[in-house]
C-alpha cells in the first residue's frame, strides 16, 4: 500500500534539488473536503479547549497527594510524598505542596501551586472511567470514545463535539449566522488539531481535523520563489506522484498556516518552554491559539506515566514526568496570559494506579484517577473536586484501588457544553445519563 493510500495517516515526501516537503499528518476525512478551494480570513477569537492525555495510567495518589488521609502512608512506606508539615523536620524531606489541608501537589508540581493561588486550577480527585479493565488500551480506547466498556464506538466523543457544532443551532443562531465557535472554526481545517503522528481516537471520525508533530513538518520549505511555483504546480494538477486530487486542499490549508505566519512566532516576555517534545508541542498549540487560525480543540499527548518498576517518591522516574509536565503546562499559561478567560485545558489519564505500593518499587495498574483543568473561568478559586471515597482496606475499589466517585463523562461533559457550547450532549455521550446532575461545577 502506498503511503497516500494509508488509511490512517497520509505522508508526503518530495526531495529534489531546492524542494523539500516534509511529513503531514492528516485525516482521511480533511483530505476529501473541497471547502478549502479558497483564501481563508484569518478566524475571530473564540474558545479553545485543550487535551492533555498522559498515556500510561499516572499515579494519582502521587500527583494529587491525599496527605490528610493515614491510611496513604500505610499502605507507601517507601513510596508516599511526606506530608506538607514535615517539610522542615529533616534536610532530605521533600513533602506535598498544600493546597487545602487535605490535598497536596507532588512537589514535582510546584509549577502548578502559582495557578492554584491566582484561581487558574482545579484539580479532581477520584474521577475515571466506570469500566473495571486494567488494560490501558481497552481504558484509554473508552476514554477517548466517551463510551466506556462499548467497543464497537467507531469515532472519538471530541470528533462528535465537531459534528454537533458543525450547524448552527437555533437556539443560539439568529438567522444566517453560524453557531458559536463555527463561524470562523468550522471554515478553517485547523478547527481541531492533535501534536501527534497520527489522528488520535479521541478525535477520530467523520469530521475534519490535522495530525502533525508539528507546525514545521506542516510548512512547504523552499529555496526561492521558482522552488515555491513548482510545488504549487504539482499540489494544483494532484500529481500522481504526490496527493491524487486531493492536493488543492493541502495546498490551501499551507496557504493558512503560511499567512498566519506562526514560524515567526515568540512566546511572552519571560516564558520558557521546556525543550522536551512535550514542552515544544504545547509551545505550537500556543502559535497557533495566538495566530488566529480558527484552533477550537487542540490534543497533545505524553507517555512514561506506566511507573510498575523504581517509580520513586519526591524524587525518581514519576517525579522527573511529572516536573516536564508541569513546567510545560504553566509555560502554556504564562503565554496565553489573558488568552486563558477563553481557554480550558484538561489533563487526563486512562486510570490510576494500586494505593498499595508493589514488591519492586512501583505501582500497578488500578482505577479511579487525578484529573486538572486550567482556565481562568473557573467557577469555585482554590477547591479540590471530587469526593473522597478514602484508602481504608473496606473502601478500596475490589480491595486494591482508589473507588471511583466521578465518572470522567461529568468533566468531558460539563466542560463541552459550559465551555464550548454543546448543546445535544446525548449525542456526544452516548449512552450516559449523568449530564448536569453529575457535573462538579468545575465552570
């Protein structure tokens, strides 16, 4: 099979003297439209929600430290972050970072602490996906369908927030206008972007979206404008060698990023990516958020979070993630800066781990999980979500794990229809019957 026959990921290679055109990833469903057969205005401002998924199950109990509760520190001898008082009591202690007197961050995340004292992060507790599988395919395939324990879901639920969205909706149209978040999105094939080689399921489906690693690797790289007329001339006739018809789309989606200029990008005074992958990817959902491209859902993901072997407490393998992760993030922020009253980012992970530690110094695969959303339209300042459900040996989840007491469909849910307007939320969730009764009031 060819690699534009590729049903999945559709890459283009052109070397050749001056030309060079690196990989693109996108969706089959972007390559078939012929909407884009057009200059684009650059997109009004509008709400961007971005995901966060941290591949690998985190350990919630260690990213969200429940320090108040005895029963933690019974059951992690040598794994448990010390709480926030005994900080002082030793040279080597490195304890919790406190939030409210119960909670506290992995010190790993003090990047995080300045967002929870300005009121730009909630995070949530006990939260995951209602299915007992312990596979991480199975939970993070659930997850990213919105239809836990339902294999048969051929599409992601942010894929069918994009169809609900994609006409207008009477209750909020007047006549001839577009829905909120559609007018300029909905026109743009950067509406829904994911940082990933491939269409992740989490955006999978019916609707158009981009896969890239990364903005550059989306960018046509010439030496002179005679090198720039014949790349044209060859996306314009679909040559056989490169898109077969489906050029002109490509061609014109280069057209938007190329006048958005995002290449020319620079963050905010005094912000500073991580150099990781994962620090440069959300450096470029940024450029994109602030280049006015129409970017409504932006995906990213990151792995190393499957921590069976040496994970460490306030130091080792979990702590050295979670320190990437953060600093990433609150770069984010910092560079969005009053951007964030129309952003929401959410983090997620397909399950936790075990209260218990194991025999080789890790955790193994459990249930309910640690979630954070960032936005600053957060309806409560300085609250942890959820409910608590303890680490007693009777109220462990089959006698092992952290029992679930909000389903993630509650945050998915509330967030699609309080921060992007969803309305049909049946649609997006099929097969749930929580909605607004289950939401956290996160928003």
């Amino acid at each position: 099979m060819s690699a534009f026959n590729n049903p999945v990921n559709r890459r283009v290679f052109l070397k050749g003297g001056a030309l060079s055109l690196v990989t693109l990833g996108l969706s089959p469903s972007f390559l078939q439209r012929t909407a884009l057969a057009m200059e684009l205005p650059r997109a009004v401002r509008g709400k961007t929600l971005i995901v966060l998924f941290q591949r690998g199950a985190a350990d919630a109990l260690n990213v969200l430290v429940p320090f108040g509760d005895r029963q933690y520190y019974d059951a992690r001898p040598q794994l448990a972050i010390a709480t926030p008082a005994r900080v002082g009591g030793s040279a080597n202690a490195v304890g919790a970072i406190d939030l409210d007197g119960f909670y506290g961050l992995h010190p790993s995340l003090a990047s995080f602490k300045p967002l929870w004292d300005r009121g730009l992060l909630a995070p949530i507790h006990a939260v995951g996906s209602p299915s007992a599988t312990r596979s991480h395919f199975d939970a993070q395939d659930y997850m990213e369908t919105g239809t836990p324990d339902r294999k048969g879901t051929t599409d992601g639920w942010l894929n069918r927030y994009l169809a609900v969205k994609g006409t207008c909706e009477a209750s909020s149209c007047a006549p001839g206008a577009a829905a909120p978040g559609d007018a300029a999105s909905s026109a743009t094939p950067f509406r829904a972007v994911a940082m990933t080689a491939q269409t992740p399921r989490i955006l999978g489906g019916a609707n158009p979206v981009v896969a890239m690693n990364s903005i550059d690797e989306f960018t046509i790289r010439t030496n002179g404008g005679e090198a720039q007329r014949r790349i044209e001339a060859l996306y314009r006739t679909g040559s056989s060698d490169l898109v077969h018809g489906s050029g002109s789309d490509m061609f014109e989606a280069l057209k938007v990023l190329r006048a958005a200029n995002p290449q020319q990008y620079r963050p905010a005074a005094g912000v500073e990516y991580p150099r990781s992958q994962f620090g440069q990817r959300l450096l470029q959902i940024a450029q994109l958020i602030k280049s006015g491209v129409g970017l409504e859902v932006a995906f990213a993901d990151v792995g190393g979070w499957d921590t069976h072997v040496n994970q460490g407490g306030a130091q080792g393998q979990l702590a050295t993630r979670l320190s990437d992760f953060s600093q990433g993030i609150a770069a984010l922020v910092a560079d969005l800066g009053d951007r964030m009253e129309d952003v929401v980012i959410l983090t997620c992970s397909e399950f936790g781990r075990t209260v218990r530690q194991n025999g080789t110094g890790g955790t193994d695969h459990g249930h309910a999980g640690a979630m954070f959303v960032m936005s600053g339209s957060l309806r409560s300042a300085q609250k942890v979500h959820g409910r608590w459900p303890g680490l007693a040996p009777d109220q462990l989840y089959e006698g092992r794990d952290l029992a679930l007491t909000t389903d993630f469909r509650a945050v998915f849910s509330e967030i699609a229809s309080k921060h992007l307007g969803a309305k049909e939320l049946p649609k997006i969730f099929p097969g749930y019957g929580g909605f607004e009764k289950e939401w956290l009031g996160v928003l």
